[in-house]
C-alpha cells in the first residue's frame, strides 16, 4: 500500500487566546479597520476558519487569519478569547512567507452566481425575494447571456439592499417596458444607470415616458455612446437623461442633469467605487467581480 502520509500536513489544532497570537510579520499586510467593523459587525460563527499558526522559538505567528482574529477580538469584546488554530512546528520565517504569498494561487473564487444559489439554497430571504421578483417579470438568473436572463447577480443584489424592493421592482420594470428584455438591457450598468434616475429624480421620472423615449434608442448605442462621455454607470445615466429629454426645450416633464451631480447625491459613491465598471453581466465583454469577504485572500 501507498504511504499516503506525504498528502496530510504534519499540523496539530489548539485553542489559543487571543492575547498569545503575534502577526508582526514583514511578510503579512495592513489590517483593514473597515472590514473588520463589517465582519464584527455580521458575525456569524459558522464562518470562522481555523487561524493557521507557525510557532517558532515558543511563539505563535500567525500567517494566515490575521483579520480573523481580529474580528473575534472586536466581537468578543476580549483578547483573552480563544481560538481555533492550525499549528505548524517546522516552518521556517521564509517558509511562512512563502505559504503566505502563494496560498490563495490555485483556489477557485465562488462566483456571485454561486453565492446566490447557496443562498437560495439556504433559504435566506434576500435571495428567495429577488429571485420571485425577477421571475414574476418572466426573466431569469443565470450566468450565459440569453433573453430575459439577468447575470449581473452581483448589482441585483446591492440595488436590492440599498433601495429595497420597490426600488429594484421600478428598475426592472422600466428597463423591460423600454426594451423588452433586449439581451444587453440588463447588464451591471444600465441598471445601475436607472438606478441613478430613479433614486436622483424620483416621482419627476414620468416611467411612460422613460419607456417610450430610450425604448427608441438601442441599449447597444447607449452603452457605445455612454463611453464617449464618462465612464461607468454615470455615463449611461448622462446619455439616458438626455435622450429622455429629447430636443424639447420646454421645462416641462425635463430632468435636469446637473442633478446627477448634485452632492445631495453622494450615496452613489458606493456604485462609483465598486458597483460600476466591476459588475458587468459575466457573460457580456465585462466580467462581473464581487469585493471578496474572505479576509485570508
């Protein structure tokens, strides 16, 4: 029989508290204050990994769950509490190091899709709602471009939680009327484009006349037109505001644009900083990407 013992880590798991872990290293990065409050503050203890722990000359360093630890601190309230950890005798500073540099190299990321369906798996409300929403229109999640599927999971998502259900429910419904499901009508920045209008202009966004005014401008030549002006999402939005106001020059039913830039408005810095040219439907020439939550990467 094959010695398999060459495949298992020579390692051996130990509670630890807190106060006796050191992640000083040269090697290991700044810790992120604001992922630790987001984690501390979401804490969920079936989401805790094992810390990986190289103890060398009777100290432990840790050299991956740095941010792990951390957030146990902060949600404990204590340095005393312990935790779960992998214990490695035998590495070497430069073998920690290296473990460190290379150790996310060959994992595969979940993708937004496959959170989702875990999600939905799990019965989790968030996910079930906008699932029901999305096919009560006749429309479809998935991850290939086709009619009527939406792959840009990772935008319905932040629509949902920051304009809840009826915010997203009016973007669905005014991207369908104006372009019936059109394959590139769903992509991470046309709803987040008409997501802008809808949070920016309110009840002053007349939704009949929105459908008729971009349903006769094809999603394709604003997106080609939107680069020309700005980036992202806010460059759909400028070419959206003025094809919906037309060569009109009455005041009448007529978005202002300047509004888009208003600083009342700055609660869109989260679509400006993540949510815009990174969430891009997976299957069009964009990839959509998802800040990652797991704080060993």
């Amino acid at each position: 029989m094959n010695d398999l013992s060459m495949y298992v880590p020579k390692v051996y798991f130990e509670q630890i508290p807190i106060k006796n872990l050191v992640s000083n290293q040269e090697y290991q990065r700044n810790l992120s204050q604001a992922h630790i409050a987001r984690a501390a503050a979401n804490f969920n203890l079936f989401q805790i990994n094992p810390v990986k722990v190289s103890r060398r000359d009777g100290i432990n360093y840790v050299f991956n769950g740095q941010h792990t630890v951390e957030i146990v601190a902060l949600t404990s309230g204590s340095r005393e509490t312990p935790v779960w950890c992998m214990i490695y005798d035998d590495l070497s500073y430069e073998h920690e190091a290296d473990i460190f540099a290379n150790q996310m190299k060959f994992v595969k990321p979940l993708q937004p899709y496959e959170v989702f369906m875990a999600n939905i798996e799990a019965g989790n409300d968030d996910q079930l709602i906008i699932r029901d929403l999305v096919e009560s229109y006749g429309l479809t999640i998935g991850t290939k471009k086709g009619f009527g599927v939406i792959c840009a999971v990772s935008t319905l998502e932040f629509i949902f939680k920051k304009y809840g259900y009826h915010g997203l429910n009016r973007v669905l419904r005014l991207i369908i009327g104006a372009w019936e499901g059109d394959l590139n009508s769903f992509a991470a920045n046309i709803l987040n484009a008409v997501t802008r209008l809808i949070v920016v202009y309110g009840d002053s966004l007349n939704d009949e006349i929105f459908k008729e005014k971009l349903g006769a401008a094809s999603v394709k030549y604003l997106l080609r037109t939107a680069k020309e002006r700005r980036p992202g999402s806010m460059g759909v939005a400028e070419v959206m505001v003025l094809e919906y106001n037309g060569k009109t020059k009455s005041n009448s039913n007529r978005l202002f644009i300047n509004k888009l830039y208003s600083r009342e408005y700055t609660i869109f810095k989260a679509l400006d900083s993540v949510h815009d040219d990174m969430l891009n439907d997976e299957a069009s020439n964009f990839n959509e990407a998802e800040y990652s939550e797991n704080d060993d990467e």
